[in-house]
C-alpha cells in the first residue's frame, strides 16, 4: 500500500499486517491514518502498561533527551543507577543487568546460569524448560521455548534445554540429573494460552531446586511489572527465584529489559557480558518514570481489582454465549472459546463500526486481553458490549 513517501512493500514480510498506518495513541485508544479510532486492548503485547503516549514516559523521555542519551555502557548514568536501585529495594534480588528486549535478557539468564554451572556444579548446564513455553526468538531462547515447530525451523537448535510439563513437578524431577543447572519457566505462560502456574506448583519447584542445588529462573518478561496485580508474578508463590527477567511493561512501550539474580549468582566477570545500549539512560529514565508510577500507594491494588471486574464480565459473557470459561492472572485474561474461531473474531473486532477493537488470539480457541493497567471499567465495558455483539453475530 502506497502511504505518504513510502510503500509498504517496502518492508520485509513478516506477519500479515492489516491495510492500515497507526498515527496516534491516547490512553487505550488508537487512530489510523484515516482517524479511525480503535479500542486497543493488546497494547503492543502487553508492552504499554501505563497506555498510549503517557504523559510521564513523554515527560521523561524529552526531559532525558536534552539532558543526556548515551554517555556508553563503560559508565555509570543517573536513570541507570536509580532504576536498579529501586528494582533491587522492591524485590528479591541483589543485582541488575539491563538489556533491550526480553529474549536478550533471556539470553543474558542463560549465560549466567551457565557461568554459575561452570564455577560451582562442574560443568552442569542444562536448563528444564515447559512445553509451550515462550522466551523469545534469538537461537538460544528459541531452543529454550516449548513452542510446536520450533525445534526445526532454524534447526540444529542449541542444546541444553529438555522439556518437563508446566505444572506437573514429577515430569521436572525426572529430567534433574548431573548436567542440570537450572529450571526456567514463566509464572504465567503468556504466549501458550495465559496459563498461570499453580502456586503449590512454584513452591514445589522452589523446594525441589534448592533441595538439588540448582537455581530457578522466572522469565517474568510478561507477568512481571504489575501485570498480575503484584509488582512481579513470583510474589504470589511466596519463593524466592534466583535470577529473574523483565521486559515488555518495564519500558511502558519503549525497548528496555531487565536481568536480576541474587548476589550469590552473580559470577560475570568483566568481558563476560554487554551490549551497546545497556543501561542507557534515555530508556532507563522511562523504566523510572513507569516503576515509580507502579509503586504509587494504591496503583497495584487498582490493577487487582480491574482485574477481577475483566474476570467477572469475561465470565457473563461465557455463560451468555455457551463459551468454556476464563482464566488468567491480573489483568493477562483468556476467554476460551467453544471452537477455533479466535483469527476470525480478532479480524471481525478490527473492522467494527463505530470504531475498531484490537485483540489477539495467540492459540484459535482463545482470545488474549492485556489491556494498560490503567484501563478504566468503562473502557472494560464497552470491550465486553462490542465482544458481546460479535460472538452474537
Ligand atoms: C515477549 C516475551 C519474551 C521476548 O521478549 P522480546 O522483547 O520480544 O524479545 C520472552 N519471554 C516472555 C515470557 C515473553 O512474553
């Protein structure tokens, strides 16, 4: 599609992209090229948590931007320093290493568990990962996920990551042997349909891991943040991980993530690990403006209770329509469907009148909701009448 001084053909294929140009965000709200306005509750994968272009990641954005964008990684920055710090003061673990995306933080859990393998379990370096588990799409996070098709599509795959079953503690204990050095899992598995772990499940693996003397790993890169209506998903379980990753909502839409362990885990030396842009303050500077606004008295209460209003309409609408339920954590919601309808009801949402509805079905039977933590009831309300009038149709 010719748009403006460009075309569309212009970018590599990669994913069907609707005949569309976004111009403008604002809150859960949307506009195309056309001033179409569109409901989003997707938010760039549950990567907005504060929505649309909010006035503190704008504010913290051009305030950094006149200050100071990239004195290099070899330097300590303000906003790098003040946003360890307060990850650090409002979790479990000692140290922070800041990355870009989620897999690469991923990529940097990995690394370090492997060093730690290395120093401490001669050699042990094999890390249990879940069938229909995602970490990202680098060859090693890749290898690690449990997603259908994966293992060859860019085969040969790297090595080190034997599959157990989510939720079931039995299946991860008989992988455990003299090469293992770690047990990595999402608290929610987002991308394999919203399933969030039992909690007796993460204390059993919290217990099974320190009983072996192998570390846990929380790849929190979409839980984590609020998301679940706790600061980060681990907390629900009462455990203490190891190592955990961030990315998506840390950066409330901008390319920031986040690896953290315990003291005792943190073995890099120098040469050990980098990367040009880490830490650099432009992005840290908006990871301090999204955290501080999570942390406000009362915020995270807010999002449990938004929470519970999505689950509860989720819920009428299922009974209403004969569909099989929801399930999720917070406001990382499914609907499950009765069929595999979940493509056409996503294409069906964009095209509604008066305005559009974004969601996303990452699995045919269902759909995903992960709107900004910030979503009003009302905002809720008009997604649950709009979802209403299509499965009506
Ligand atoms: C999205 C996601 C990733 C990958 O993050 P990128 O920023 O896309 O690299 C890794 N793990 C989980 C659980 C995710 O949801």
């Amino acid at each position: 599609m010719q748009y403006h001084n460009g075309n569309t053909d212009s970018l590599m294929f990669i994913t069907p992209r609707p005949e569309l140009v976004f111009e403008r965000g604002e809150g859960s709200w949307l506009y195309d090229h056309e001033g179409r306005k569109y409901l989003d509750f997707i938010q760039g994968w549950a990567v907005n948590c504060l929505g649309h272009c909010p006035p503190e990641i704008a504010a913290a954005l051009t305030e950094q931007a006149g200050k100071l964008i990239n004195p290099s990684p070899a330097f300590y920055n303000a906003p790098m320093v003040e946003l360890a710090s307060l990850l650090t003061a409002n979790s479990v673990f000692d140290r922070v290493f800041f990355a870009n995306t989620g897999a690469e933080a991923n990529e940097g859990a990995i690394k370090l568990a492997r060093k730690w393998g290395r120093l401490n379990r001669s050699g042990a370096h094999e890390i249990i990962t879940f069938g229909h588990s995602f970490h990202g799409r680098t060859l090693a996070t890749m290898s690690a996920s449990g997603k259908a098709g994966w293992d060859t599509l860019y085969a040969p795959q790297v090595a080190g990551f034997p599959k157990a079953i989510y939720n079931d503690i039995a299946s991860v204990e008989a992988l455990i042997g003299p090469k293992t050095v770690a047990v990595m899992l999402e608290p929610v598995q987002g991308e394999g349909g919203v399933i969030p772990a039992e909690v007796e499940f993460l204390q059993a693996l919290r217990e099974l891991t320190r009983r072996h003397g192998i570390l846990l790993i929380v790849d929190e890169v979409q839980s984590g943040m609020g998301r679940t209506g706790k600061l980060f998903a681990y907390e629900h379980a009462g455990i203490e991980p190891d190592i955990m990753t961030l990315g998506k909502g840390i950066g409330g839409g901008v390319p920031l993530a986040a690896l953290l362990a315990r003291e005792a885990v943190c073995c890099f030396e120098p040469g050990d690990q980098g990367g040009t842009y880490n830490g650099n303050p432009l992005m840290t500077a908006v990871g301090v403006a999204v955290l501080k606004r999570l942390l406000a008295p009362g915020f995270l209460d807010e999002v449990a209770a938004r929470g519970r209003y999505l689950a509860q309409r989720l819920n009428e609408l299922s009974a209403r329509h004969g569909l099989q339920g929801e399930r999720g954590a917070g406001l990382l919601r499914a609907l499950i469907l009765a069929d595999e309808r979940g493509p056409q009801l996503v294409a069906a949402a964009l095209a509604m009148q008066p305005h559009g509805l974004l969601l996303n079905s990452p699995r045919p039977n269902l759909l995903r909701f992960m709107p900004a933590l910030n979503v009003s009831e009302a905002e809720i309300d008009r997604m649950i009448e709009q979802l209403d009038q299509l499965l009506r149709r």
